[in-house]
C-alpha cells in the first residue's frame, strides 16, 4: 500500500499508525499547492479532493479522510492493537476523541496555516485552540499515558500531531502540563520517530 502524504500534516497520524502496525508500504510527497506528487503523478487523479492523507491499496483501491484511514488500518492490524472492538462503549469512547480532533481541533488550527489570514484572524484562531486544549487538557487525567487510559490508540496518534501544531504557530504547550506531557510521550515513540524521520521532521 501507498501513503500519500504532506510533511507534519495530519497525513502524519496515518504514517505513525502505518510504523505502529509493521505492514509493508511506501509513501509519496504531495504538493498540494501544484497537485503533484513527487513521482510527477496527478494527485487529483488520485484524490479528486485535492488534500492529504489519501491511502492507495495493494488492489489500487483509495481511501481517504484521515480517520477512516487510521480506523482501517487498526482493524486490519494483526501485531498491534490500536482500537477496542468494533460494538463496545470503548470503540463509541476512542470515536469521541477522534472525532473531537477531527472536526474540532483540526480545524481550528486553520487560519494559522493559511497565507491570507490577518492578524486578528490568526490571534482568534489561537484562542480557539487554547479552549479545545482546555478540554483535552482537563481529559487527561493525572498518571494516564494516553486518552484510553494504558492503551495507545489511534485517537492519540491524530491528536499527538495535531496538538504537535501548536509548536509551529506560536502556542506554548507548557499552559498545558498533561497535554504537553502526552505529546513528549508519543514523540519518543519509535513508530513517531521513524514517521517524522521519514518526512524530514527530524534528523
């Protein structure tokens, strides 16, 4: 399988995942500016939607949507177990977290990524961060390394690099003592380090 992906996007979460389970794959760099891929490929052939992540099977199939990904591959895991069964109350639990980060968090970071925003668009999209990591924050209880409790799932894997964000747009996660706490314990993680060292985060 194929990771089309974009350095520190949220496409990261799915590359994690894809080193957490051990299965097989490449990745291809995408300029989601010129919609090309570093092959020379049309990736609005691939991906008419135009933005990452996109995951092209083995069968040529695509899927996209970051969390339909990560929820793929963690049902499809055989060495890991990265999600509770599909049916339980932790499933319904880990899906409020994804999509908690999906749908909220995700998207308040984004007027502090686009060129065209002003300075006070920016600075009200900063506040806007600060009252979802007020919740994250008051979430994670005292002495829990993840969201569920002992148990990395795919809901940390997305919000450990979308909280990861705020180090790159101004936001000072020290405000934040379990939060930043949470994002130095998935950093140190080899699947984090080999994903970030793959897309040229780190050395």
């Amino acid at each position: 399988m194929k990771l089309f992906y974009k350095p520190g996007a949220c496409s990261l979460a799915s590359h994690l995942i894809l080193h957490e389970i051990g299965r097989s794959f490449e990745i291809e760099l995408v300029d989601t500016v010129s919609g090309q891929t570093a092959n020379g490929n049309d990736y609005r052939k691939i991906n008419p939607k135009g933005y990452v992540p996109a995951l092209q099977l083995d069968d040529g199939q695509v899927l996209t949507e970051g969390p339909a990904i990560l929820q793929y591959l963690a049902d499809g895991a055989t060495t890991a177990e990265l999600a509770p069964k599909i049916g339980t109350f932790a499933r319904a639990r880990m899906l409020e977290q994804l999509t908690f980060v999906s749908s909220e968090l995700h998207k308040a970071f984004g007027p502090l990524f686009r060129d065209d925003s002003t300075e006070p668009e920016k600075s009200a999209a900063r506040e806007a961060v600060a009252k979802k990591f007020d919740h994250v924050e008051a979430s994670l209880a005292d002495g829990e390394k993840h969201q569920m409790e002992e148990s990395f799932t795919i809901a940390d894997a997305y919000l450990f690099v979308v909280a990861n964000w705020a180090n790159f747009t101004g936001i000072d996660l020290a405000r934040w003592p379990r939060l930043s706490a949470f994002v130095s314990r998935v950093f140190d993680r080899p699947a984090a380090q080999a994903a970030m060292r793959a897309e040229g985060l780190i050395q």
